[in-house]
C-alpha cells in the first residue's frame, strides 16, 4: 500500500511528525495525490499497532514524532525490492465507457473517441508543460533538486499514462473503421431495408440478421 | 513559475504570421476527384506552436506543404504575414520561403555534398548573403542548436538526430518567422525527438509561430494548441489551459 509505505521511506531518513510527514511526501509527488492530515495519523497509528515505527518523543513545538524500528525498515526494504502487484487491473472508467458504447443506440463511439481524445491530449499539453518548468528547476539547480527531480519522474509517468491512453484511443477507432468496413463489405446481398435504422417489423430484416450471426461465430 | 509563452495567451493577440482561409486541395477531377482538404481555417500567432494530428490521409501534410506555398490550394487562401502567397509572383513566393518560412522534413534533406555549415547557409546565400556572412550566421544557428563541433562534418559523418538538428538550425537561420515541421521526430527515438520538440519550443517561445504535423501525442503535447483532422476537415482542437487546473498545489506555487 503505497501511502504507508511511502511514509516509511521518509521516515527512514530520520524521525517526522504528521504534517511533516504529508508536506514532504507531496512534494515528493507534486502534489498529485494529495494527502490529509488525517489520512498521514491513520496510517501512523497502523504502523504502530504493527511495529514498524514507533513514537519517539517530541520536538521544541510539542510535535510528536515518529521514527521507523528495525522491523519498519525490513519491510521497506522488501517494497522496494519486491515488484508492484497487479493481480486485478484498476477500474478504468473510458474502457468501461467504450466497452458499453459499442452498439448502444443513439450513441456516436467516434464522437466519444475524439472528445476524450482532446481531454486525453490537452491533460498531455499540461502536463508537458509543468515538466518543462521541473527541467527548468533541475538545471538551475535550486536546493529542492531531490524533490523536482522525484517530481519530474511522477510528471513522466503521468505523460506516458495518458500517452498510452491516446493511442488505445486511435487504435480503437482504426480498428471500429475497419471492423466496420468489414461488416459492409461482408453484406452485399442485403437489401437496403436491412440496414440498422430500418423498422423492426419489416420482413427483409431478418434474413440478413442471421449470416451476420454466423459469420460472428466462425470468428 | 512564469512560462515564457503563457503570456502571449492572455495579450491581445498579436497579428498572425500564418493564417489560412477556407483552404481546400482536390486532387484529379469527375470520378477520381480526391478532396484532401477541405475549407480549413487557421491563424498561428507568433509565440505559438500549434500541433496537426489525425490519421493518415485526413490532410495533415497537404495542409503544411499549402502553408509552406510548397503546393496550390485548389480554393481559399494561404496569408503569410500578411501576404497571400496564392496569388504571390513566383519571384516573391521564392523569396518568401528563403526568408520567412523554415522547413524541417522527416527525412532531414540535407544536401549530402555539403557539411553542416554549408547546408545551414545556403538559403542565406540563395537569398543573395555573402559567403561569409551567410556562414557566421550559420555558425551561430549551429550554437544554438548546441552542435558547434560538428559545422564542418558531411551528413554521412552525423547521427540521425545529429542530422536532424542540423536541418532545424538551417529551418530556423536568419530568423525565419514560420517554422513548418512535417513529423520532424520520426525516425528518432524519443529522448533525441524530444530535444527537437525543445528546439521547436524554444524558437516559438522566442516568437515564431510553428506548425508542426506529428502523430505523436508525447511530442503533439508540446503544442500550445492541438488540431484533429479528419478527412480533410477540423474536427476538434484543444485549447489552452492552465496547469493549475490540473494538478493544485505545487504547479502554482512555483
């Protein structure tokens, strides 16, 4: 789980207190994902109750601050060492929007293609642009360099995530052309009336329903 | 932290270098007439880069090789700064592209007689530059692009992306205000083909108004502006936003 062990990782570099904690792990990330306070104590108190830190006094302030034991940091070791799980992929809303697009009536998949392809590319245009600025950063050498470059690495993958986005996006329209293609070149004995939009109750609708059922079988 | 091109959004926006005025190209005629483009309309600004992305055969080269005045649009008109160059004399027209209008292909077209330095000054010298002008100029455009070591190698002595900067130093020498780039980062992989898009980037930021035909979307995202096309006609295009929009926090701060 990633906020916990991220939160180990900055605790490995010397004890921390909550809001510390959420401070440098957004600008780690640019912020991201955005964490709360709350969210930083939950997952503090289950570190504990686990053994994997521990608290350890308080500051001038009266912050109460935590340190990582012995246990925390085998634990961070393994995460780091073991690869990411993807036993079941994420949720994804545009694959499950285009999965139930595909025949629906009234609905114009390229249209929903091409408009998610301009959010897809814009969130792309964005996105290069705060990279260009972390370039920017980086080379000039500021004292937060660490921190950018962690963020110029989050800001990538972001770039690359909807990159890939974009061209499933283009891929998914060439192949419903060509699918289609198929689908008309596959019909030429159809009469006209057989054409989707025709009346339902019309008598030609339905020899031309059944070689289209066939043929889907055989592929 | 401010952007050096942001700025141009929210100013009155200055006249465009390149505008397009329901451009159309037909290619052949009856039964086998092809329309690749149809009724285009676009203005670039100076300062901006605006990416043409869609698939093959929607228009996207025949747009740029009409705003290169490399072809005739068969309706509509082609303005560069201000002039039109379809009804341009073909002595002005060849002015024009020596002077204002900076090509980059994919397939780099340098001359392979020639070194580096010599292909970055000739449309100097084509333009009636002295020699010796024409290469202190080329010197300083081969600075720019950070490849001053290579002003005196041939084409066959570079690397692909090597050659392909070059070409950009000879698109871009003597200030040329229109950048035209046809998939400029096509046969590079994408660490060079994104110090490219810099380049681009970095010229129009610094004023110039660029087209740039790409169906990338990590290198289209370098855009201020991205236009879909499809079969010859705007489908759609993004518009400029700001980051803040997208990610809070950090991105505003700095």
């Amino acid at each position: 789980m990633s906020i916990r062990h991220g939160l180990l990782a900055l605790l490995e570099r010397g004890p921390r207190y909550g809001s510390q904690l959420r401070t440098e792990f957004e600008s780690r990330t640019g912020s991201t994902w955005p964490l709360n306070v709350g969210q930083v104590y939950t997952t503090l108190a289950r570190l504990e109750r686990d053994g994997l830190v521990s608290p350890d006094g308080t500051d001038e302030a009266g912050h109460t601050l935590y340190a990582i034991t012995e246990d925390g940091r085998t634990e961070l070791r393994a995460w780091y060492e073991r690869p990411v799980e993807r036993t079941n992929p994420p949720r994804d809303e545009l694959a499950i929007k285009l999965a139930m697009a595909i025949g629906a009536p009234g609905v114009d998949i390229r249209a929903v293609i091409q408009a998610q392809r301009a959010a897809t590319i814009r969130a792309m245009q964005d996105y290069t642009r705060l990279k260009a600025q972390a370039l920017t950063a980086i080379e000039s050498g500021q004292a937060r360099e660490r921190d950018d470059v962690a963020w110029l690495l989050v800001l990538e993958q972001l770039i690359f995530q909807t990159e890939a986005e974009a061209r499933w996006l283009d891929h998914s329209e060439s192949r419903l052309v060509r699918l289609s293609v198929l689908a008309e070149r596959g019909a030429p004995t159809a009469p006209p009336q057989a054409a989707p939009t025709a009346a339902p109750t019309t008598a030609p609708a339905r020899p031309a329903a059944a070689p289209r059922a066939a043929r889907s079988r055989r592929g | 932290m401010h952007h050096p091109h942001q700025a141009q959004v929210f100013d009155p926006p200055a006249a465009p270098v390149l505008e397009l005025q329901q451009l159309s190209r037909v290619h052949g005629s009856g039964a086998t007439e092809v329309h690749a483009l149809r009724g285009i309309d676009l203005a670039v600004h100076p300062g901006e880069l605006v990416a043409v992305m869609g698939p093959s055969g929607s228009g996207k080269s025949t747009l740029l090789t009409l705003a290169g005045g490399l072809d005739t649009p068969t309706g509509g008109r082609v303005l560069v700064e201000g002039t039109d160059i379809t009804t341009a004399s073909r002595k002005q027209l060849a002015a024009l592209r020596r002077r204002s209008i900076g090509y980059v292909f994919q397939d780099y077209n340098l001359i392979p007689a020639l070194t580096a330095a010599e292909n970055v000054a000739l449309p100097l010298e084509l333009d009636g530059t002295s020699a010796r002008k024409a290469r202190v100029q080329a010197l300083a455009a081969l600075e720019e692009m950070n490849l001053p070591q290579l002003a005196d190698r041939f084409p066959d002595e570079m690397s692909g992306g090597q050659q392909q900067r070059v070409a950009i130093a000879r698109a871009l020498v003597g200030n040329r205000r229109l950048v035209l780039a046809d998939e400029p980062t096509g046969a590079l992989d994408s660490e060079t083909g994104e110090s490219v898009l810099g380049l681009l980037r970095a010229r129009c930021d610094a004023g110039a108004a660029g087209i740039l035909v790409t169906h990338e979307p990590r290198f289209a995202a370098w855009a201020d502006r991205v236009v879909f096309l499809r079969d010859g006609r705007v489908v759609d295009e993004t518009l400029r936003t700001e980051p803040d929009s997208l990610l809070s926090g950090r991105a505003g701060g700095r």
